[in-house]
C-alpha cells in the first residue's frame, strides 16, 4: 500500500541428518539418525511508502495523521541507517531501533548479522526533483552499511554432531581391536586421519 508500510518476514531452517554406525540392534531413535547441522535464516522484505510532503499533499484528517506516521517512520530509519553506516560510530554510540515500529521490527535484517539491500524508486519527472534526491540520498546512505554475516549454525548440534563422530571412530576401533567387523553403513570419521579403507586393511591384517 501506498499509505503504509509493509513487513513480509519468511524464516527458513534447515537440518542435516546422518545414520548412525550403530549396531543393528540399537539402530532406533537418536542413535539412528542424529541431527549433524541446524541451518537457519531470516528474509525481511520491506516495502515502504514514499514520503509525503504535506503542503504540495494537501492532506487532512485521516490522510494527514497517515501521512505524518509514514515520515515518521522513514525519519525513524534513516536516522538508524546513519547510525550504522557511520564508521566513526562503528561498534560503539546508541543505535536508535526503538524509536519506531517499523525499525524495533527489521532490526536484526539492519545491524545484525545479515546483509541488507535497498531498491530506490524514483521519478524522472521535474516536479519531483526534490523527492528523487531526497531518495538517492537516502538509499547511499544505506550503501554505507557493513555487516559481516557468518552462517548460524546451532552451537548444540555441532556438539552432538562431533561427539557422535567421535563415537563413531571409537566403535570402529574398538571393532578393530578385538577383530571383529567393522559395522555395516558407519560413517568412518577419523581421530587419526585414516581413511576407511585403511581402517579395513588394518583390521584385516589384525
């Protein structure tokens, strides 16, 4: 709409799992298939409603109390993405997220750890002249920001995840070690850099 802004937020995650070199008698549960990465991500799409200026608007009533909350939630963003982009204040000053809706709610897609583009619609016509710098302005601004986002990972799984590897390797010696079979569909991790097949060769001259 063009009398407010607009949030459409779509959060993905994504799990990977691995069978387990459990033997077939306790092939069930955890120990069968155990979560290896949790993956997860966060799109914010923004649409916002171009600014009004009220005297050439000659808006009232309803449609200048809309008008007004629209500059004011521009205003609110464009003082965050000054913020943010300034690299004098990098790391350290307020950031002024709570000074609207609009920028409480896309906080993490701004100054956390994600990447953020903006798209300027502008217009070539004379009259607009104003408006259209006013809009370059802004959206340079936002070129400023710099984020270095990492992948989140859930720090849990990869704890599960490498203490079942581990476990792992250890069944595969342990099987080495008193000769007997190596179990069918493990997952042969190393603790030692050995690959599969060495660990079977070293089994079979054992």
């Amino acid at each position: 709409s063009s009398r407010s802004h607009a949030i459409f937020s779509i959060i993905l995650q994504k799990r990977g799992s691995v069978p387990s070199p459990s033997s077939p008698g306790d092939a069930t549960g955890e120990d069968a298939a155990g979560i290896v990465d949790s993956f997860t991500a966060k799109f914010h799409f923004v649409d916002l409603a171009g600014s009004e200026r009220l005297k050439k608007t000659g808006a009232e009533g309803e449609r200048l109390k809309e008008g007004i909350s629209i500059n004011s939630g521009l205003l609110a963003l464009g003082n965050v993405i000054s913020a943010l982009g300034d690299e004098r204040r990098k790391g350290r000053g307020h950031i002024p997220y709570r000074d609207s809706k609009l920028t409480r709610l896309i906080q993490d897609s701004l100054g956390g750890n994600s990447k953020t583009l903006m798209v300027a619609c502008v217009s070539p016509a004379d009259v607009n002249f104003e408006e259209t710098l006013s809009t370059l302005k802004y959206a340079n601004r936002a070129r400023n920001i710099k984020n270095k986002p990492i992948v989140n990972l859930d720090p849990m799984a990869q704890v599960v995840a490498s203490l079942k590897r581990e476990i792992q390797v250890l069944r595969v010696e342990l099987a080495q070690y008193r000769g007997e079979p190596i179990p069918e569909g493990a997952i042969l991790g190393t603790l030692d850099a050995c690959s599969a097949g060495e660990l079977r060769t070293m089994q079979e001259k054992a």
